[in-house]
C-alpha cells in the first residue's frame, strides 16, 4: 500500500478494493462477503444496517444537492439488500463560515426526500470545525431496514447461477458528469442532470412481484465496471455483457469521448443492477419499466458457466474484450 | 449524422473484417505509434476481429508514457517548493518519478491542479498573482498549438508569476529512431491527430527511407480496419506510400495556421524519452523570445540524474521486440497502481493493457 492515502483510495476501484480488505476487514474482523447492508438477527427479526459518508463538490449540482445523496443513497444500500428502509441517522460536519441559507436548504431537500421515500430521520449530530479543517460540509447518514427472511440471500448472491440475466433500470454516468459539468473549474457547460433518487419503491414493486431477484447493487462509485467486478468475484461466475444493450444517453457518451471517460465507470447515485432468473426476468423488465425511475431499463448480459471469474464484454462493433475493474479515478486523457 | 455511431456500425465493421480476412497471404505485424490508437483498438475488441496473421504492436505514442523520470523530478521538485502550483492535465499526476509522483505529492499537500487547457492555467495566474504558476506543457503535434496560443496570451496578458515546463515532442524523430535501432515491423498506423497539424507528408521518410508502408489513421474502429485492410493491400502490391485513410480529417499539408503558432513559440531541442533514452531533436523548447516563461531558466534546479530500473523493458516492448509478460517485474514490482516503466503508467500503455486485457 502507498504511503499516503490518495484520491484513488475512495474512487471504488482497485485500490479502494484493496483498502477495505487489507485494512478494515482484517482489523475489525468482519464477516465476508462484503455487502452494501450488514444482515443482523435478533430474537427473530432480522435487520439490515448500513452507513455512508457524503462529500460532493460542489454541494449544489444540476439535480440535486449533497442532502439528497447524503439520504438517497443510504436508502439505495438498504434497498438493494432486499430490505425495506425504516430509519436514518444524519451527522453533519460543518466548517465555520458555512452559509447558514444552504444548511437550509440541503436539510430541507434530506426532510423532503425521506417524506417522499417513507423512511424517518430520527436521530443526528452536527460537529463544526474551524475554518479550513474540512471542506464546506461533509455528511455521514446510517439507516436501518426490515429485511424479510426471503430475501437475505441477495444481499450475498449465493443464489446466482448460470444463465441468470443482468437488468439494469436506466441510462449511466448522468450523476458522474452533471457533477463534473457543475464543477466551477471547468469551463464546459453540459445539459446532463444527476440521477441522483431513492430506489426504495422501484425496489420494492419488483421485490412484490419476482421471487427470483438473485442479487441487486447500485451502481454508485466505480459503476457498473466495478459491480460488474465485484459480481464475478462473489459469485465466482463468468459475465457476458452486450456493449450495445447498455444504455448511456447521448450527453454522456459525448463528453466521455471528449474527456476520455468511460461511461461504465462513472458514478450513478439512482441505478441498480439486477440479477434475475431466466425465468422471470422479463416479468422484471416489465415492472421496471412500469415505474417512472426504471422506463430505460434494459437487458445488458447474463451469467455464464464458462471463463469464470471474468467478465466479458461484446464490444458495440462485434469484437470481444474483458472488462477490467477501475483503477483509481479517472483522469481526462491528454489526446 | 452524429460522427460516432456510424463510424462504428457493426455491419460495416464486419466487412471490413471479412475484407481484410481475404486479403491476407502471409503474416504481417504493423505498429501504431498513437496512445488514441492503442486505447480504441482496445475498448473496441479490435484484436479479435483480425485474422491470427496480423499482429497489432503498440509502439511509444503516448506521450505521458514516454515522459522521462527527470522531468516528473523535476516537476516535484517545483512542487515542494513555497507558493508554487503545478497545472497539468489528468493523466501526467500519475506518472512515476524516480521516488514520487505528483498523485502522491498532491496527497501530501502540494498543490497540484488538473486542467483541460494551458488558458485555464493563465486564468489561474491571473487570479492568483502572488503564486508561481507552472503549466507541465505535454504532448506531441497535437498538444504544442495549443500550448504556443498560451505562450503568446501569457506574453500579451504580460503575466510575471505564469512559467512553462516543456516535455512537448515531436513525432518522426522517434519513429525514424526506432526504425533504425532495429524492428521487426511491415508497416505503420500513422498518429491521425498529429497529422492533422502536420500533415501527412511528415511521414514520406517510412516509405522512401525504409521501404515501410504508412496509413495515417482515424479512431474508430471502422478507421482502424480500414487502415490496416489498407496497409497489408500496400504489402501484397510491395508498394509502400503514405496513405491517408483519416481523410475527413487530414491533408497533405496540415494545419498551417497551427504549425505557424507551433514554429513561432518552440524550436526543436534534444529530448529524453522515457524507455528509449536522448533522441536528438526530438522535443520542443521555447525560442529565445519566450525564454522569460521558461521555468528551467527562471528557477533553476539542480537534481540528481536518475537511471531506470535496468531490469524494466519497456525499451524493448515499446520497440515492438518483446512482450510484457517475458518482463521479470510485470505484475510483480510493476502494476497500475505502482509502475515502474512506461508502458505501465498510462491506460494506453501495452503492460498497462496486458495487465488489465491478458489473463495469466
């Protein structure tokens, strides 16, 4: 490991990967497979429990504000772990100076948020630190959700198998590049809006409908690159995806060729991948596409019994490659 | 017409492939000396539309790959010094320096700022005029215009704390180079956007010097497969030429207006390039006028030469000689996260492809 922690230690790829293994498991003895919720029993209730720390520059982006993230995305965790969201915490730290109108303003759109998505933010704390010691305002939410003994094999995939399907609810990388458009020092100004919403109903209408849903993740830091990834390792089963079948919406596509960027690996805060059984994943599709946060979901690839551990991609123009985890984050490419 | 999609039309894509499958009659092994080319023949699975008798080699076009040690030294040493910022593009942070890299001088607290453009480093300047602005200027033919319009604006804006540090390279010394030292190659993919600027006659030395065949080349895969269904038709005719498939796009002569900013800013200087060592008049340093800028001049450093890790072969690999698996550090001491040579650092380098493409 480096010496120094760098960006590329939160990016959710390689060296992301490597950190949470190598440091946090070891030393606090967790259970593997890691998972977006913890699963804890007791005396007959099972619960799902999870935590996450929010920074975003800038605060406020086309969409959304780091409120909205900061509750959306650990209703998302809970969600694609099979659970129902119940109850959030919020802790703030607020570096002195901070404008008391945007506080306002992001708890206001957190408060609207969690009314919208039926969760409670019941419980909090705020720490102001001095000026320069963090940067404007950083957020850290937890949440609880009930999770249903039916559904605690998701969170794991030890269901998985062959021939299973891979769905996704809509368009990628339309969080990544609203937020690196808003971003004051850089001089473009793209029409992207960040997908930035709570996955929690979408969730559960096809949680309702499909016993077969195998395995969910949201496809936050690393994209679907890195749950691409993390699916063959957990699985240990070999992916087929069909380049063509993902969508990507134009604005994106056309500032990652710019930029150098790949869609794949771009951060979402509102998309899910799915695995469904080959029996019922159409059933899926179509109850996805019903709720107004899945219209663009598509069928990208499947779960295979061959090149294990591997994830092959079947390029746009008909040529074949494997999909690599994302190394560190991505940096704008010199020609 | 949206310029991307219907250059990578699957239909067309396939027969190209079947073209090319037919037209083969022996085996052939080409070079693309551009890191646009080596990343797009990747994403894009090109590889395995090729007939076995074809092999692809990517050679020293990019141009992060190819930066020496002692300029990223150097650029670290600016950057530990007081009231400096270094401007760079994205890529170059990662780079290794003989014990550093800016990724990890930036996480100890230099200030070290990406940009997309050299102007975006003059409005730094200008709004920061008690800091020392260093803009690491990087690239081949395609990237110096850009840089001699920063030039010119820094000198017009009459901006004091605004310097320049130049890896800026040029293209046919280095291939001339190669091609000299000894290669194993039939032809080459020529750079597309380099002679966009240049013009494709830059590269008539291929064919008439070396009897080597030249297609300058567009990105997209039904460009690639073109070109190449173009170079292995100059092979079986043994008629090597210059041949332009990146036609929408180049001409002959290039980019005039661009060249003309490009000649009136630099003049040639010999360069260090990282795996192949001093290649004479190879890079670009500012002219005399513009020597104020230079950050060399303005705050001289005095660093220890570095040598490369002599068991590293990228040399080799970037002469298209060797492979990156016969490498006794590939995978081992050198990987994406810790590179060691070149051609680890960059997503367009080969080790860094192999690493992420080619399985053990």
């Amino acid at each position: 490991m480096n010496e120094f922690i760098t960006l590329n230690h939160g990016s959710g790829g390689r060296q992301a990967h490597q950190l949470i293994t190598e440091l946090y498991v070891k030393s606090f003895e967790m259970s593997l497979p890691l998972t977006d919720s913890a699963v804890l029993k007791n005396n007959g209730y099972t619960l799902a429990f999870t935590t996450d720390s929010y920074v975003v520059d800038p605060l406020f982006f086309p969409g959304g504000n780091i409120g909205k993230i900061a509750v959306c995305g650990t209703i998302n965790d809970l969600s694609v772990s099979g659970a129902v969201p119940q109850y959030l915490s919020a802790s703030f730290i607020i570096e002195e100076g901070f404008p008391l109108c945007d506080l306002k303003a992001i708890v206001t759109t957190m408060a609207e948020e969690a009314r919208l998505a039926g969760v409670r933010i019941v419980t909090g704390d705020t720490k102001v630190v001095g000026k320069g010691k963090c940067d404007r305002l950083f957020i850290t939410t937890s949440g609880t959700g009930l999770l249903k003994p039916e559904f605690e094999h998701i969170s794991s995939g030890k269901l998985i198998c062959p021939g299973d399907k891979l769905i996704v609810n809509g368009a990628l990388g339309d969080h990544a590049i609203a937020v690196l458009g808003a971003r004051n020092n850089l001089s473009f100004s793209s029409p992207v809006v960040s997908d930035c919403a709570s996955l929690n109903h979408l969730i559960q209408s096809v949680l309702e409908e499909s016993s077969k849903v195998h395995f969910m993740r949201d496809l936050t830091r690393g994209g679907l690159s890195a749950v691409l990834y993390e699916l063959a390792h957990l699985s240990g089963s070999g992916l087929l995806v069909e380049e063509a079948a993902v969508p990507v919406d134009d604005p994106v596509r056309g500032l990652c060729e710019v930029l150098g960027f790949d869609p794949f690996s771009l951060a979402n805060e509102g998309k899910v991948l799915i695995v469904a059984g080959a029996e019922e994943y159409e059933k899926v599709l179509g109850i996805l596409r019903a709720h107004p946060l899945g219209k663009k979901s598509a069928l990208i690839g499947e779960i295979t019994g061959a090149h294990k551990g591997e994830i092959i991609l079947n390029t746009l123009t008909g040529g074949k490659r494997i999909l690599d985890i994302p190394s560190g984050v991505q940096l704008p490419r010199i020609c | 017409m949206k310029y991307i999609g219907e250059y990578r039309d699957r239909g067309l894509v396939m027969k190209l492939a079947d073209h090319i499958r037919r037209s083969v009659t022996r085996n052939y092994s080409f070079m693309e000396v551009c890191g646009g080319h080596t990343s797009a023949i990747q994403r894009f699975g090109i590889h395995s539309l090729l007939p076995p008798q074809i092999s692809l080699i990517s050679g020293p076009g990019c141009p992060v790959c190819v930066t020496s040690t002692g300029f990223i030294d150097r650029a670290i040493a600016y950057s530990r010094m007081e009231n400096v910022t270094i401007v760079t593009f994205g890529d170059l942070i990662r780079v290794p320096g003989s014990s550093s890299s800016l990724e990890k001088e930036k996480a100890g607290g230099a200030d070290i700022r990406i940009v997309f453009s050299g102007l975006d480093a003059l409005e730094i300047s200008r709004s920061e005029p008690d800091r020392t602005i260093i803009f690491l200027g990087i690239g081949f033919e395609t990237t110096a215009p850009g840089t001699a319009v920063t030039m010119k604006t820094a000198r017009e804006m009459q901006l004091k704390n605004f310097l320049l540090l130049s890896a800026h390279k040029i293209m046919p010394p280095v291939m001339d180079s190669i091609v000299k030292d000894g290669i194993r190659i039939d032809g080459f993919i020529c750079p597309g956007h380099v002679a966009v600027i240049t013009g494709s006659e830059i590269f008539r030395f291929l064919p008439e010097k070396y009897g080597l065949g030249c297609v300058v080349s567009g990105f997209e895969p039904t460009d690639l497969l073109q070109s190449v269904l173009m170079l292995v038709n100059q092979i079986n005719e043994e008629s090597p030429d210059v041949g332009v498939q990146y036609s929408r796009a180049v001409t002959e002569k290039g980019n005039i207006i661009a060249r003309e900013q490009m000649g009136s800013v630099f003049e040639p200087c010999d360069a260090e390039w990282r795996g192949f060592g001093n290649i004479p008049a190879s890079g670009l340093s500012l002219k005399k006028e513009f020597e104020y800028f230079d950050a060399g001049r303005r705050i001289p450093l005095n660093i220890e030469q570095h040598r490369d890790n002599p068991a590293c072969i990228c040399g080799d690999i970037l002469r298209g000689l060797k492979q990156p698996d016969i490498c006794p550090l590939f995978r081992n001491a050198c990987t994406p996260e810790n590179p060691v040579g070149a051609c680890m650092v960059s997503s367009e380098g080969t080790c860094n492809s192999w690493f992420k493409y080619h399985r053990q």
